[in-house]
C-alpha cells in the first residue's frame, strides 16, 4: 500500500518537473551559449535611437569593423562629435529653448543625467572644457558578444564581402539595449558559410571556406 | 640496403627486434588506480559539475580608449624594433604590440648580427613582462617602500662612502649598452674607492685574458662563422649556448648551404653530445681532461702538419689547407689553453677574415679574475656598499653568497631572486620592454632598446638608477639619445640630421659605423704557460653544461622554457644526470634512477638519463659516451 502511493507520488513529481522544464525548454542553452544576453551598460545607450531614429551607419562608430579583426567599442571622444552640441535628448533642449525665449535670456545648458556619464568619463566641466581637476576614466562596457578564445574571428572578411551587420547581429537598431541575436556557435557559422558559398552573397559568388583552420590555427 | 638510422636508444632496440612496445599492456585495474564503478562514479560527479561550471557567465569587459590615437585601429597589431634582453648576445627584434600591448618578440630581419634569429630564450622572454612575481616596487628590508625613501637610503650610504673614501662596488652581468657603461663611469668617478665588476655567469673570461696576452688587449673577438671553410669547435656550443648562438647559427646557416657555392666542414671535439656536436662531420669525443692535451697537440700540429694522433693530424691538415678560411674556436675556461687556441689561429692567419678584433664583440665582457678578488673583498667584510644590477650572484657565481658580506646591499632585480632576498634595498627593475636604452653587441653596430608599453609598475632602468645616484636625475630617453647625439652620430656621420638619424635608428633597428682600427699586436704572448691539466681520477668526470633554452638558469621562472624539451635529451623541466650506455651498464642504472652526484664536496640528488653521445657513422665503432663521463645538468633552482 505505501509502496502505492510513494510511487504515485514519485510519477506524479516526475510529471510536473517534466511540465515545468518543457516550458523553459527554448529557454535552455547549452553551456558558453549566450543567444540572448542582454547586459546592462554603464551608459544607456541606445542603438534604436542612433541606428534606427538618427540613422547613423553602424561604420561610422564601429569603423575598425572595415580594417580590424575586430568592430570594437568607439573612443569617447568619436562621441564628442555629435555630443559637443546635443547634451540632452531633442525634447529637453528645446523645452529649454522654448522656456529661455519665454524668460528672455540665453537657454542655458540642459545635460541629460546619461550624457553627464560620458563627460565624466573625459573630465569635461559645465562648458564641456577640460578640468584638470578630475581624473579621466574609461568608460567598462560589459561585451556582449563573446567568443572562446580558440576562435578567431575577423570582421574585415565579412564587412568587405558585404554580409549585413544585421545579419548575425541582427535588428540592432530596433534594440534599445543591445542583445546577443544569433547563437553564435560553430554549426551556425558553418551553415551560414555553406550558403553563402552556394548562393552569394548579395549576388556575388563567395569562397567562404569551412576548413578547420579557418578559424582555429 | 640503406642503413637504418636511429633516434633513441629505444627505437634502435625496436629496430633490433620487436621490444618495449609503446603501449602498455597491462589492464587498467592492476594498475593500482580506481575500480570500474569508481571509474564510473568519478567520471559522472566530473561531467555534472563541468556542465554547471559552464553555466556561469563571466562578464567580459570593453574599455575603448577615452581619445583614439590617429590611426590607432583596435586589433591591428604595430611593429617596433628593439633589442632582446635575454642574454648579452643583444640580438634584434621585432616587437607585435596589439592594442598597446607587447605580445610576440620576433628576430628583426635586418639586424647585421643576428639577421632574424631570436632563440628560445628571447622568444620566451616576452612572459617575464607579464610575470606576476614581479618586483613591483623598491622594496627596503623586505617591506614595500616608495622611491623617494628608497632613493634616500641609498644617497646616504653613498655619501656616507663618498666622505670616508669606504668602498664602493657594482657588480654587473656584462654591459652592452655604450650609454650604461658612460654612466657607470660617471658614477664611480665621484668615489674615491669605486670599481665595476663585470660578470658571466656562462663565462668567457679566459678568451679575453688570451687576448690580452697575445694580443694586448682584453677583447672578445668577433667569430665569423659565415666566412670560414673548415670550423673546428672545442667544446664550444656555438649553436646553442656559447656566447651568441643567433648569430653564429646564422653564419653557420650561410657557411653550409646545401644548394650554395661552398660547403664548410666542421669538427667539433667534446665530452657530451651538444646541439653544435650533432650537425659535427666529424665528432670526437673527450673528457674534459683531455681538452688540454687534445689543444696542444692541434697547435703542434698545425705548425708541423704532423701529430703521433692520427685525428689530430687530419683536422689540421684540414686547418692548414684552408688559412685564412678557417675557424677555430673553444669553449674552455682555461687561459694557457685559449692562448693556445689564439696562436693556432694566428698561424693559420684566421685574425683578420674569420675573426675580427677591430669590430669587437662586446657580448661577454666578464672578468672571472676581477669577481673572485671581490668575493674575497666581500668575505673579509671590505665593501660598504655592494650594488648588484641584472646578475644574480648568489645562485650563478662561485662563493656568491658573500654578497651578503656587504655592509649595504642594494639590488637592481627584476624578481625576487636568491640575491635579492639577501638586499638591504631592491630597486624594482623595468623589463627590457618598458625601458629606453642602447646596446652595442658587436663595435661598429648600435641598436636603440624601445620600450613598448609604459612600466607597469613603479620601476626604473639602470641608467635611471645610476643617473639619480650620480645626482643627475634624468630619464633614460633623454640619457640616451644625448648620448647618441654626442658620440655615436658623429661616428655614423650619417647625411641626416639628427633628429632624422635617431628616427632611422628606431626604424630599422640598429646603425652601423666604422669603429676605429684596432692595434695588433703580434701573436707572442708575454708568458707561455701550461695549459692547466684537469687531474685523472678513478671516478666519474663531471661536465656541467649550460641548456639551451634556459642558459645558466637566470630564465628559470619561466614555464615556456621549462617547458622547452632539449634538443639532444628531449627533457623537459627537470635536473638529470646524463651517463653514457657503457657507464650505466657498468653501474647497473637505468634511466628514472636517481643517482648521487658528488662533486667538489657537494652532493645533487639527481634523476639518471642514458644519453648516448653519438648516431653518427664515424662514431659508430663508439657507441656510447665515454665510460668515465658523467654529464650533470644544473638547469634550474636545484
Ligand atoms: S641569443 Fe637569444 S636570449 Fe640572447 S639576445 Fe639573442 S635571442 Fe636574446
């Protein structure tokens, strides 16, 4: 009879926990899988806004991307270009324009509380002038695409053959925080470059080669 | 049939008969190791918690630069010249520096002397920049210390010296850097009992003592083995330890290329088997007793074309048919012997083509003589205060251990080794990647040592060091270049100015200026003596040799090197006792077994190996090494 209902009991466990996990199951991944990581940043900065909205051309920030194994995180001061003169979202600064014609005097400076991070990090004061009172300090981004060291890979083969960004990084300019879009791993790469061989990319016939040492040497 | 040639003891037995397969037969279980379900149990405890290991995410970080350098482009690595800081030897390199960061020394194609080469060690030597038991600040009494107090210190003791005339002494491994040594000099100006000690631990001394009896000056001459047609080593390893293996393995290369105009024959006579014996046409095996004996009766040959020995007659009828393109060279340590050495090449009229005293060789400049009168000063409690800079007597130089004898003992290391664990005061020293500076390995050729990456720690060079105690602070940079203004470019008499020159200097690597003709002086030295002659004893010779990939040990904290499998044993990491099969037979040792090794009243435990001296067919009649030698290795930290 105990024997009965423990063995009911056990069965009747083993289902739910079967229930449960088939739920998470397209949620499970493999160990050094990171298909959907999506870190915080010490910035929030976001990519809808620059690469969607403003439609800036992922090159002109990740330029090493065209010359260099790797993208890369731009240099602050690549970010100074646009943010010497807009230091606070489009909304601030012209509420604040609107709000100094109304008072009668010259709109002062709207810093949004993001953009104050980037100015610290360069030691700039209010006027955005070197201070030599504080210390520059570069700014940690957590990386969100990381691949084992036993791999390389090289972004110039790509951009110059004219794959997309988008298409292993996917749609990042509809990503207000950047997240990990492709799985990342050796059969993903090794389907892509069997297609690509077979189809081309953008029209144009490709080697793209499969061998072993392509990537690990 | 084609003779079968073998590489080991074990395959020449297997070719002799099927025999000591390499795998075991043996089941697992008899092994003495863990029962199936053991096995099994461990196996799966190890899989599930290497797969919840694997879970944890490790959050990887990108700190790009505040402000990009033009044309600084992350991930694509830029190429400096410098110098290797291995050995003496100076050779030059190609430094990968990739995101700021040095990360691979290659040999620097261009570079007259070593012409692309860079050994293991220098190869290796890229680790000890990252090397985290690193001195990483002046450290007084063993506690950490700032360089205003460390500096204080060591002015007062200085001074203290300089009021009551006590004795200063530096003691250095060889000094190649032109600008180190008018530093040096300027320092001890200022003392009125001040001298320099030049040291090595793998010495020379007795080559530039010969020279200074034959020729009247103390010189290391530079060796051409790229002219010479017949080359005759005497115990030297000229391609794998012996002053600059680079660059002689380089000559060496051009002296015997297959598919080039000449072919130079090369004996070399030894009592183990080096990688220099290996690539020998014709190879004789000696006890280091027999050197002596063996040079003697060269030199007589020489003048006479006869020899009661019929292969000493043969290799100097080889010397005599080639004068002029020929080379012979010895590693002894032994004045009378090398004194002989000079005067076979001088018959032979080898000074001039194959070996150049007017462009100098500034690689090793030891003084065996100068060290040992300063280990007795030490041991009588003479010296006030004892600077030790890139040299670690305590483990490399004989009765080193006096130097704690000094009254103050300040070491310039870059690690805590044995003499540094004996200073009063270390100065943490940069590593040759972080510091400006110069070396002049042959006369007549100067490169620019270029730091590629800023000290990572609170370190200084030598020539910092010495500028600041001469009370002329300086940085190296501005040391360096003030001197090559002064003094070597007039010399190179380039038609650039100098700021031009300089950037020439760095890009290529080295420049090149007639260093002035040197006077000979005739052969004849001032005494003849005997060369010194080891006494015969029953027991065993023991031959201590240098590795290759670790040299006298200084590299031995380096895991690459240890790793290093020698070329001729193909041992790694660890001390041994190599015996020659018939001494071992005779012994009833096999190779693992550990053997005593007792020697000028110390004793190593040490592992046997079985090494035999020889594969080569002219050596075929004599398998082994000889019955009474004994190879002991002191590697690393035995
Ligand atoms: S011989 Fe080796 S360690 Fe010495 S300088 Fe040349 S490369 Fe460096």
């Amino acid at each position: 009879m105990n024997t009965r209902i423990a063995t009911i009991v056990l069965a009747i466990g083993l289902g739910v926990s079967f229930v449960l996990l088939a739920a998470r199951i397209g949620k499970l991944h493999l160990p050094g899988n990171q298909q959907g990581y999506a870190p915080a940043q010490p910035i929030a900065y976001s990519h809808l806004l620059h690469a969607g909205d403003m439609q800036i051309p992922c090159l002109y920030c990740h330029y090493p991307a065209q010359s260099s194994r790797h993208a890369g995180v731009p240099p602050a001061n690549l970010c100074m270009n646009c943010h010497r003169e807009v230091t606070a979202s489009l909304g601030a600064m012209h509420a604040e324009d609107e709000l100094a014609a109304k008072e009668n005097r010259k709109p002062r400076r709207v810093v949004s509380s993001e953009l104050k991070k980037l100015y610290d990090a360069l030691a700039l004061d209010a006027n955005l002038q070197p201070d030599p009172g504080k210390e520059a300090r570069p700014i940690a981004w957590n990386r969100v695409h990381t691949l084992p060291s036993f791999v390389y890979f090289d972004h110039r083969a790509h951009i110059t053959v004219g794959v997309a960004c988008q298409q292993c990084h996917g749609p990042v300019e509809t990503m207000v925080r950047v997240r990990q879009f492709s799985d990342l791993s050796m059969g993903w790469c090794v389907n892509c470059h069997r297609q690509a061989t077979a189809q081309g990319v953008g029209g144009r016939q490709v080697n793209a080669p499969v061998t072993c040492s392509t990537c690990h040497f | 049939m084609a003779e079968k040639l073998w590489r080991s003891l074990e395959e020449l037995r297997s070719l002799s008969g099927p025999d000591a397969a390499e795998f075991t037969e043996t089941p697992l279980e008899t092994a003495g190791g863990p029962d199936r379900r053991g096995f099994l149990k461990a196996v799966g405890f190890t899989f599930g918690a290497s797969m919840l290991a694997g879970c944890s995410r490790t959050v990887p970080r990108i700190e790009p630069n505040l402000v990009q350098p033009e044309g600084f482009i992350p991930g694509r690595p830029v190429y400096y010249t410098s110098v290797c800081g291995g050995c003496g030897a100076a050779c030059g390199t190609l430094v990968k520096v990739r995101d700021g960061r040095p990360i691979k020394l290659e040999g620097n194609p261009e570079h007259p002397a070593s012409r692309g080469g860079l050994c293991a060690v220098g190869q290796a030597s890229i680790l000890g920049l990252y090397d985290s038991q690193r001195v990483a600040q002046p450290l007084i009494e063993g506690k950490a210390a700032g360089w205003e107090q460390a500096d204080a210190l060591i002015r007062s003791r200085l001074d203290e010296a300089r009021k009551n005339g006590g004795a200063v002494r530096l003691l250095t491994a060889s000094v190649n850097s032109p600008t180190e040594s008018v530093w040096i000099r300027r320092f001890l100006e200022g003392f009125r009992n001040a001298r320099h000690v030049e040291y090595d631990a793998l010495s020379s001394s007795a080559i530039l003592d010969a020279h200074e009896q034959t020729h009247g000056a103390r010189i290391l001459p530079r060796y051409r083995f790229d002219k010479a047609d017949v080359i005759v080593s005497i115990d030297a390893d000229f391609l794998g330890t012996w002053i600059s293996p680079v660059e002689f393995a380089r000559g060496y290369a051009d002296s015997r290329n297959p598919q080039g105009s000449r072919y130079a024959w090369h004996a070399q006579v030894e009592p183990r088997m080096s990688l220099s014996g290996t690539k020998a046409d014709q190879r004789v095996v000696l006890g280091p007793g027999e050197i002596a004996d063996f040079v003697t009766d060269l030199a007589g040959a020489v003048r006479t074309g006869n020899s009661s020995r019929a292969v000493v007659t043969a290799i100097a009828g080889r010397l005599r048919e080639a004068r002029g393109r020929s080379l012979v060279v010895c590693g002894s340590q032994d004045t009378a012997t090398q004194v002989l050495v000079n005067q076979i090449n001088e018959a032979l009229g080898n000074y001039g083509p194959t070996i150049e005293t007017d462009h100098a060789s500034r690689q090793r400049r030891g003084d065996d003589r100068a060290l040992e009168s300063l280990i007795e000063e030490l041991r009588g409690g003479h010296v006030d205060v004892l600077i030790v800079a890139g040299a670690n007597p305590a483990f490399d130089a004989p009765g080193g251990d006096a130097v704690a004898k000094a009254k103050f003992l300040a070491v310039h290391a870059e690690r805590m080794d044995e003499t540094a664990s004996k200073a009063n005061l270390i100065c943490a020293a940069s590593h040759t990647l972080e510091s400006w500076g110069d070396a002049e390995p042959v006369e007549g050729t100067a490169s620019i040592v270029q730091p590629c990456i800023r000290p990572l720690f609170q370190t200084r060079t030598l020539l910092e060091a010495l500028a600041g105690w001469s009370g002329k602070p300086a940085a190296a940079l501005d040391l360096v270049r003030d001197q090559w203004q002064k003094e070597i470019y007039p010399k190179a008499k380039p038609n650039l100015p100098f700021d031009r020159f300089w950037e020439k200097a760095l890009q290529d690597g080295f420049v090149q200026y007639e260093p002035g003709a040197r006077m000979r002086a005739a052969a004849k030295p001032r005494e003849q003596k005997e060369p010194a002659r080891i006494p015969r004893s029953e027991g065993f010779d023991v031959v201590l040799y240098a590795k290759t990939a670790l040299f006298a040990g200084r590299h031995a904290y380096n895991p690459w090197l240890q790793e290093v499998p020698d070329p001729i044993s193909k041992v790694a990491w660890d001390n041994y006792a190599c015996l020659g099969p018939q001494a071992a037979a005779k012994l009833g040792v096999k190779t693992g077994d550990y053997v005593r090794v007792e020697c000028g009243g110390q004793t190593l435990d040490l592992p046997a190996l079985i090494q035999v001296g020889s594969t080569r067919r002219n050596c075929r009649d004599r398998p082994g090494l000889r019955q009474q030698t004994l190879d002991a290795l002191r590697q690393g930290r035995a």
